[in-house]
C-alpha cells in the first residue's frame, strides 16, 4: 500500500509549530530564575556565564513529578538558586529521548548537575523536598570551578564541537572488573563519562567510587587494541573477549593472538604513550 504524502495544511502546522518552539527558548533565555526548556539553550547559557546546569528530567504522567512542580521547583528559594548559582533547565522524558539516552535516565523525577562541558556532578533520582533539595543542588554546584573568561572573539557555532560518545566495555562495570575480575552488567541509570567513553556502574557508590580515579578503572588507549596501535598506527577498538590486565591495568584486543603476542612483552607495547579522542577510533 503506497503511503499517502502529508497535505499542505498539515505541513503548514509543522512549520507553524517549529516556529513557536524557536521563539519560546528566546524567550526563556532572556528571563532570569526561570526553568528553561530546551537543553541546548541551557548549555550555551552555561558556557557563556560559566555556570553549571541543574537538569530536572520529568512527565506529564508522573505523580511524584508533579508533586516536585507544585511544591519545590517555583518557590522563592529554588528561583533565586537558579537565577544566581544555576541555570535550570526542565527535559520532559516523553519528549526528548535522545537525551534521557545520553545520561542513562532511568527513573522519575531524577535530577542532574553538570559543569558547561557536560561533566556530571551529581545524579540523583525520586521527589525531594524543597530544604533537601538546595542542599543537594548547592552543594553540587559549588564543585564547579568556572573558567577565567579571556575577551576573544570565537564563533557561535564551532564546527565539530561534540565528539562521539561510545559505550564502554560494552556495558560491563568496569568496578567490579578490576576489584573482582567479574563480568557483571552496569546499570544505564548510574553511569559516567570519561574521554569520550560512556561506562555503566551499578549503584550510586559504585559511580562514586569510578568518578574519583577514572584512570584507574577505565580501560587503557580508549579499549583500543596496543598491538594493532604498534605495529600499524590504527587506533582499533578491541573486544571484551580478549583483555588481559597489566600492571593493574586493562587492555583489550582484536584477537587471541594478539593478547598472547602482548603477553609475551607487555612493555613493548605499553611503553609509548598516545594522545587519542573517541572521534580516532575504528570500530570493527
């Protein structure tokens, strides 16, 4: 059955719609100790004032949620936190899935702080009363130490600016992987970001516990193979099936044979250091 095309009065309220939707984040940007819609406008707000980001990820459908609206987000308290320590930005989960995927939201209400560069400061979930929530949000938000600004000129737009964010280890946590040298699955709702690499934990604690040495836990050269670097300068991304631990350190390979052929000279491989971003990698 072919598909019938959209009539023209149907196109029309599309265009109608985007438009009203453009003309509101103006509108929000320029009213202070409001609630922000639009995640984009909010981090190009932060950047500019060099503020962090309190996102609180909501639905229509949810109780506790509306519970929070009515009793905690518009009070006096909370508006003056966001007009002078915060830029506040409500995400309807409903509508903008992309970025409930991004920061693994798996319950609601559940609130985030992040740094302009997207660096998580604290993840928490459930309704909060109005005291327990400034606490935790002031407190957060005095983690951020903001940039000097330097008066220069730079385009509004940078070509490029994101880089790819990839999922680590496939999912497994990797806590427990150095600690107990398990396999065991993280949880989308508890995750952190590092160099790129996306990696879920499994508590809070365990979230805790990565974000204080990520070095430590996080799998060397980006998960990148060290012998496919070594012998031909490509930053390929190895398998879970084929790691093997050095000097308290992870890397995975491509192949079994080229574990056993880093297991038989380790330093040979781990000596030269390598400066790598997520956008360098060849996935297989």
């Amino acid at each position: 059955m072919r598909k019938q095309r959209p009539s023209l009065k149907f196109m029309t309220f599309i265009i109608v719609t985007s438009l009203s939707i453009v003309s509101s984040v103006s509108a929000e940007e320029a009213t202070s100790g409001d609630w922000l819609t639009s995640y984009e406008a909010a981090m190009k707000t932060a950047r500019e004032q060099q503020k962090p980001v309190l996102l609180h990820f909501h639905a229509k459908w949810c109780g506790p949620c509306r519970s929070m609206e009515q009793q905690v987000l518009h009070t006096p308290e909370i508006k003056r936190l966001i007009d002078e320590d915060v830029i506040g930005v409500k995400i309807d989960s409903d509508r903008n899935p992309a970025i409930i995927k991004r920061f693994g939201i798996g319950a609601l209400p559940s609130d985030l702080v992040i740094d302009p560069d997207g660096k998580i400061l604290y993840r928490g979930s459930g309704f909060k009363s109005k005291n327990s929530y400034l606490r935790v949000v002031t407190t957060s938000a005095s983690k951020f130490e903001p940039k000097k600004l330097e008066m220069t000129v730079t385009p509004e737009e940078p070509a490029n600016e994101e880089e790819p964010v990839l999922l680590g280890l496939e999912g497994f946590s990797p806590v427990v992987l150095l600690t107990d040298r398990k396999w065991v699955e993280g949880k989308a709702e508890f995750l952190s970001e590092y160099k790129g690499m996306v990696y879920h934990l499994q508590s809070e604690e365990e979230q805790r516990i990565f974000e204080s040495d990520p070095e430590r836990y996080a799998p060397q050269l980006l998960e990148c193979d060290p012998v496919e670097m070594y012998f031909r300068d490509k930053a390929i991304r190895g398998s879970t099936q084929y790691g093997a631990y050095f000097d308290g350190k992870l890397y995975l390979f491509t192949s079994h044979e080229n574990r056993e052929t880093f297991k038989k000279n380790p330093l040979k491989f781990t000596a030269t250091r390598h400066v790598m971003r997520a956008s360098d990698i060849i996935l297989q």
